[in-house]
C-alpha cells in the first residue's frame, strides 16, 4: 500500500472512529460526570465544614492534528510525549499493514488529555480510557479479544476511586473491589477461575474483616497508584 492510498485508509477509519464513537463518547462522558459528581457529593457528605468541594474536571479542547506513532520525530521523556523537541499537542495514532486503525491517543502538552482508544483488528475495542492533565478519570474498561469485558473501574486524580472489576476471557468475575481515594474501602472479592471464593472480606476504618485468603497487590493491566 502506497503513501496515497495509506492516507485515504487513515482518513476512512478516521471517519468510522467519529462515527463509531459519537454515541460511545457521549455514554462515556454522562459515566464519568455522573463518577464525579458521585465522587464530589460523597467528599462534601463526609468533609467538614472548611473542607473545600472537588470541582468536576472537563478534558481540554485537543486540536485536529493526526500524526502516525511510528514518525521517528516523536520521543518520549519522563512519560512526556515530544514532537522535534516541543510537547506534543494533537493526536498521535497507529495503523496495521491492513490499514486497521489500532490505537488513537490524545495529547495535550506532552501527557494524556481525553478519550484514548485502542482496537484490535477489524475495529473491535480493546480498551477505552479518559485522561486529564495526564491523569486517569471515570472510568476506564478493557475487553478481550472475544469481546469479553477483561477489566471496568472509576478513577479520580489518577487514583482508584470506586469500583474495580475484573474477567477472565470466559465472562468469569474473578475480582470486584472497592476504593476510596486510591485506598480499599468496603467489600472486596476474589475468585478462582473455577468460580470458588479465593477471598471476600471488608475493610472498615482500615481494618479487615473476613476471608482474607491470597490477595494481589498490583492490578496487571494497569499502573494507576494504589496505596
């Protein structure tokens, strides 16, 4: 596939991305104001009365720049994306030999701002997330490449916050945890992939209470902080 026929693939799987997300990117921006107004009334329900009110966050406007992942001008520094050694402002995608489009990412001096996407091929999603300033947002879900959710959860300034779920590529629930400003709050559930408990215990004031079981530490999909 030549150069010219490279940029009419983009630009037609450009013109499906819109189309197929409008109704998406609609669902997912009413998901994460409801996470964060969700969010700002449990912090004003349980703050004093000097303690100031989160105010929900709004991505920035990203202009309609499109360039492909593998321009050998990109370079990133510090987890700080730069094009010739200015921060990148745009869209940054990647397409297969097919002209698949794999991968759109939004930026906004140099880190994440917005919705950022990735497909398989033949434009089925493999996962969706939303950033601001670099941080994660709302929510945030993966797929498997049959189509099974692999993984949902809410974040707020880049920490769990909310629910946290987990699958295995059968439709099995293996984990459904709970946070609150990046820490485990309330119920918290594991299961084997045979679908017999591993644990399922409470934390309450920072205690735990119940099967504690083998817990593990770090989620392997993502690399948000936990505390």
């Amino acid at each position: 596939m030549d150069s010219g026929e490279h940029l009419e693939q983009l630009l037609s799987n450009l013109k499906d991305f819109i189309n197929f997300t409008k109704i998406d990117l609609m669902n997912q921006a009413r998901n994460y104001l409801i996470v964060i107004l969700f969010s700002s009334c449990f912090q004003f329900c349980n703050t004093k009365k000097n303690d100031f009110l989160i105010e929900p966050k709004i991505a920035k406007a990203v202009p309609s720049i499109f360039i492909n992942a593998k321009d050998a001008n990109f370079r990133i520094h510090q987890d700080t994306l730069f094009f010739k050694n200015i921060l990148y402002t745009g869209y940054r995608y990647s397409i297969n030999d097919a002209g698949d489009t794999l991968s759109l990412d939004s930026y906004f001096n140099g880190v994440e701002e917005g919705f950022q996407k990735k497909w398989f091929s033949k434009k089925q999603l493999q996962e969706i997330r939303f950033y601001i300033n670099g941080k994660k947002e709302g929510v945030h879900q993966g797929w498997w490449p049959n189509g099974q959710q692999k993984y949902y959860f809410t974040a707020y300034n880049d920490e769990y916050d909310g629910a946290f779920k987990e699958w295995i590529s059968n439709g099995l629930l293996i984990k459904q945890f709970h946070y609150t400003k990046g820490y485990e709050n309330g119920s918290q559930r594991l299961w084997w992939a045979d679908g017999t408990v591993r644990a399922n215990y409470v934390i309450k004031n920072g205690k735990k209470y119940g099967l504690l079981g083998l817990k593990i530490c770090t989620n392997p999909y993502d690399s948000i902080k936990t505390k």
